[in-house]
C-alpha cells in the first residue's frame, strides 16, 4: 500500500509491522532514498494492520488508517490527532465506528476536510483546523499563529495580553471570525488566508475574488458585483502593507499583481495594477516598503510601494534572473532576502539585488544564495542547502511590528557584560535580541539560528551547526512569540462523554520557554557573555523569567552529570582494555592475569619489581611506571 505527495515529492509505503518508509522521489536520475519513516507509538496488537494512506492535496499532512484505529503525521513525521486513546467500548456502544474501523478515507476541500467509509452504508466527514501558512506560506501567519477551519478563521490575541494570560488555555484568547455566507457559498473551499502583521485585517480567497476582514470592527468586506468576484482567481499569494493588500492574480486577460485597499469598497477597479508576463510563483514582504515578486520565469522582482495622498503604486527598483540556479520555479514555496544593515538604512534600494543573500524554501530544502563578484566584474550566486526537512521557517527581521516599533534609526550595538552589571546601560540603548533570528521547524525539532548573519558567515556546515539552537518540542509549534519567549502549540485530545451522543476533539494550548535553551547556547556553546546579558535585560521582566532560569539551571546540572557519566565510563573502558591487553600479553596461558599476583619464589612477597620481570618488555614498562606513580 502507497500514497504519493506530489507537493513534496514522496512515496509513502507502508509495511507489516505498521512501519510506514517515505521515499523521495524526485531525483532526475531516478534514485529513489529513504527519507523518514513513520512510526506509531503503539503496538501492532493496539493498532492493527494499516488499512488505508491518504495524503492531504496540500502535501502537509498523512492520514492513516489502521483496523482498529487511525492517526495522523505531518508531512515529516510530528505526530498529530489519534484515536488509539478512546474508550472502545463506549464507541462501540454509540456507534462511533469513525473512531476504530476505518477501511477508506478521501480529502476534500484542498484538505479542509476527509471523507471516512468504515465497512458500512454509513460515511463520516471529519473537520480539519490548520495553519493558514499551509495554504499560503507567509510568516506573517506562523507569528500570529491564524488557523483556518472549513467555516472560520481563528486569531490567537495572546501578542497584546499580559505574559500569563497569553499562555493560559481559555478560549477567550483566540478570535472567532466566520466567513462571509454569500462568498463561502459560492467559491468554496477556501484555499488561502493571511493575516497583517500589526495583526488588524485578515484576507481570504476560494476558487474566485477575495474577501477582506477587520478584526477590529468585526466587518466583512466582499465584492458587490459577483460578476467582478468571478472575474479573477489568487494565484501566487497575498501580502499586507498596512491597510494595503497586494493580490497576485489570474484572469481572463493573463497575470497581475493589484493592490486594494482595506478603507475602500472592493470594486471593479483597484488601486493599481502591474501586469506581468509570467504566472506568479509566490508574492511577500521585505522589509517596511518593499515587495518580493518570484514569477515563473524564473525572475525575483523587487518593488517599493509608494502611497501618497490615498494614492499607491508600485514602483520597480531591481530584479534578479536565477536562470540555471533555481531548476523548478514551480517548487518554490517562499522566497526572502537579507540586506546589509547598512545597505537597509542608508544605501539606494535599486542597488539592493547586488547585496542582498535570498532564502528559498524549494519543497523541504531551505536554500541560501549569496551574491559574489566574478573576476569580470559579473555578479553571481554561490548556493547552500541550509536546512532540510523545513515544514516552516520564519525570518524574524521581516516582522516588522515585533522589532521595529520603536523610533530608532537603527538597531543598537550589543553591550558589554559590565554595563549591565554597573547600572550604566538605559533602557533605550536595549538590543534587538533575536530580531535577526532564524527559526526552523523539521517535524521532529524546532531550530534556530540567533542570528542570521551567523548563516551568511558560515564557511562550512559544521560552522553552520556551531551556531544552531535545538528547543525540543512534543507538540506541533504554531507560533514563535518572540516578545514573550515562548513556542506556542497546539495539541488535540479526543473527548467521550456518556452525556453527549457523539465524540469530539479539543484543542488545548501548549506552551514551552525557548529562553533556557537560547541563554545556554549562549553561556556554554557561543561563549557570548554579551548576548546572553542582552537577552536576560530584555526578558527579565516577565513573570516567568525565574522559571526561566530555573530550567535553565536543571540543563546545565544534566549536562554536567552526562559529562561525568561518560567519562567514568571512558577511564573504565580504558582499564577493561588494558586489562585485555595484559591477558594477550601473558607468555603462558597457566601464568596468572593480574601483575599483582604474580610471584616468582612461593618463599619471597609479591613486589611490583619482580612482577614486572615476568610480563612481556612494552608491557612490563607500563604497570611499572603505573606502580611508580602509585607510590
């Protein structure tokens, strides 16, 4: 049994013992590796044979059915919702074969929901809530954590809410907005959804048009004309500036990107429209004017947006052809670049394509192009894989409303250790710890690097993994708050009662302090005595900061008794070997193993010297400078 993900290219097979290999297939040579394997935590016994594999259409997650049971994965291998935890007699009682018997399962509506058979005339649809960034990857919705259901959007308010409140698992901290009834009816199902940054307005789009959201007034905005709606489908994404949308479309006349307005009727006619050749593979962010626009002809276009006097246009400063470079535009998932500070602040954004360093996210691969100088004066781009099995990544420098708010001109210089200690350093000279920070999620960890500029310097991939962070995670991380120090998570427990006539899943916050393991890179790895001051002031002023160092403390006293541990273990080792080497070494399978037994005259007491005199020359040299040292 197999099922094939065509958004990242695998092979899904399933074996006897529940075991399910994925293989990778898209080596143009026709190799097929193993990537990953699924695993269940179960026994065969509990689980069963496996029944049936289904792959979400968005690639991001594998259903699997089992004969007495099924459970979910994403895409590389963190586990997801299951039903081996429910009572089987009380299903059994009510009815609820979905739970334990499915032979057969379907998606529907680009993955918003499955359709189950269990052996039976009867046919289950289950509802499916996941990250908006699955359907369009924007970082903007992995940091304010929008989850999209089949009926509603759901925004996580914990940014704003003071520290313990934002970590509590009431309901109250996610709003609740259900999609427009004209619009959800008539382009079903909605395939994209991205949140503004400041985390105000909400986008979304289904087969045709779009619709905008406020959070603030609760107010949806659709198309007055359905004609108009019907008219163009989003192809390539969408971004907020502002109050400012950015649509990349598809229509009867070709491709374009336009711009609306959140403050205007959505109308025939946009604020602006730049016509493009090409179909666009993916439109985002940079920085706090710019615009990304990677098309299918294999070009990266970078445009600043000008809004004067309620006018906004687009404005073309540079453009990048990565013709031989990038193999598949199609495969491109995000696009972000790193320009120089000083080229940010002060330098002429038309020369930006000449310094900036641009992450691809080409299916699970996270690639790095750097720009170099060829003996002729010719730019060109040296390419790294940096990261591999990315489900996610997010560039902390683009989310602009956690590290730009203030006024500064520009981010200040990490202080020395002393100035922290003597009271000299003020608050407004504070650093941006973690502004330029880059986090990945593989499935199994979430990583980051403190600093990006630690990526572009790496010669090497063991200088590159010097500089990386593991936080450990038993739970899918939705969101990084990076102002309060935590990993934001979701996780689903399945809920029976015997005073409700069906089951249902809850979903319940987890949190996780991503400080601790920061500050002991930090300490102990970096030895950046700076940095990990600068991260203690800007942090110190949570709640949760003891607990902070608490844990931090347990790890380094776990470390310290693994390091003894293991080097007891090595001096034991080494004496088991020497002890094996002195066996070999006897001349005489009769004589004695031990140099302290040996005794030449039965009438005379033992001596290490005449010991000595029996073993083999290199031998012999060796207890007896050990005896010396004894002595």
């Amino acid at each position: 049994m197999a099922a094939i993900n065509a958004r990242f290219s695998l092979l899904a097979t399933a074996i006897d013992d529940g075991t399910i290999l994925c293989y990778v297939a898209k080596d143009y040579a026709g190799n097929v590796p193993l990537s990953h394997t699924f695993q269940s935590g179960f026994s065969t016994a509990m689980t069963g044979a496996i029944a049936s594999l289904a792959w979400s259409p968005d690639g991001y997650c594998l259903f699997v059915a089992y004969e007495k049971g099924w459970t979910t994965w994403s895409v590389f291998g963190r586990d997801g919702p299951s039903t081996f935890n429910c009572n089987i007699e009380h299903a059994e009682t009510s009815g609820d074969t979905w739970l334990t018997q499915i032979r057969t399962a379907t998606w529907l509506g680009q993955g918003a929901q499955i359709m189950l058979t269990a052996g039976t005339l009867n046919i289950f649809q289950l509802d499916f809530a996941r990250s908006a960034a699955v359907g369009y990857f924007s970082c903007a919705n992995l940091v304010r954590a929008l989850i999209q259901t089949p009926m509603e959007i759901q925004i996580y308010k914990g940014h704003e809410l003071p520290d313990l409140t934002s970590i509590s698992s009431e309901s109250s901290l996610w709003h609740h907005a259900q999609y427009p009834a004209a619009y959800l009816n008539n382009q079903w199902p909605i395939r994209t959804s991205v949140i503004s940054q400041d985390g105000r307005y909400v986008a979304i789009a289904g087969r045709r048009g779009i619709a905008h959201y406020s959070v603030n007034s609760g107010r949806w905005k659709t198309f007055s004309d359905p004609a108009v709606e019907a008219s163009f489908a989003v192809r390539g994404g969408m971004c907020w500036f502002g109050h400012i949308l950015a649509v990349a479309t598809e229509n009867a006349a070709g491709n374009d990107l336009r711009l609306y307005s959140r403050d205007l009727d959505l109308g025939r006619n946009p604020l602006y429209t730049e016509i493009f050749n090409m179909p666009i593979v993916f439109v985002g962010p940079s920085g706090e004017d710019s615009l990304l626009v990677y098309t299918h002809e294999n070009i990266l276009y970078h445009y600043v947006i000008s809004m004067d006097n309620n006018k906004s246009q687009l404005i073309q400063v540079g453009q990048i052809a990565f013709h031989g470079v990038v193999r598949a535009p199609s495969r491109v998932r995000s696009v972000s670049w790193v320009v120089p500070e000083s080229q940010l602040r002060n330098g002429d954004p038309s020369r930006d394509v000449e310094f900036a360093s641009v992450l691809f996210l080409v299916d699970d691969k996270l690639v790095l192009l750097q720009p170099s100088r060829t003996p002729e004066d010719d730019l060109k781009y040296d390419l790294r894989v940096i990261a591999q099995h990315v489900e996610y990544y997010i560039l902390m420098r683009d989310q602009l409303y956690f590290n730009f708010t203030g006024a500064e001109g520009s981010a200040p210089q990490t202080p020395s250790p002393g100035a922290f200690l003597t009271g000299s350093y003020s608050y407004r000279q504070e650093p941006f710890t973690l502004r330029d920070s880059l986090w990945t999620f593989t499935g199994q960890k979430l990583r980051l690097w403190p600093a990006v500029s630690n990526v572009l310097s790496s010669s090497s991939a063991d200088a590159l993994s010097d500089t990386l962070v593991d936080i450990p995670v038993d739970f899918y991380p939705l969101s990084i708050l990076l102002t309060k120090g935590i990993v934001l998570g979701i996780e689903t427990t399945l809920l029976q009662r015997r005073d409700t006539p069906f089951p249902l899943f809850r979903s319940d916050i987890r949190t996780q302090l991503f400080l601790p393991y920061v500050l002991r890179h930090q300490l102990l790895v970096a030895n950046d005595h700076a940095a990990a001051f600068a991260a203690v002031n800007q942090y110190q002023h949570l709640s949760y900061f003891p607990h902070a160092l608490e844990i931090l403390l347990h790890h380094i006293l776990d470390d310290e008794h693994e390091r003894k541990r293991k080097l007891a273990k090595a001096r034991s080792t080494e004496v088991e070997t020497a002890l094996a080497d002195l066996t070999l070494d006897q001349k005489t399978p009769t004589q004695p193993t031990h140099p302290s037994t040996l005794q030449p005259d039965a009438s005379q007491p033992p001596s290490h010297s005449s010991s000595c005199r029996y073993l083999p020359p290199h031998t012999s040299a060796r207890w007896c400078n050990a005896s010396a040292r004894q002595k």
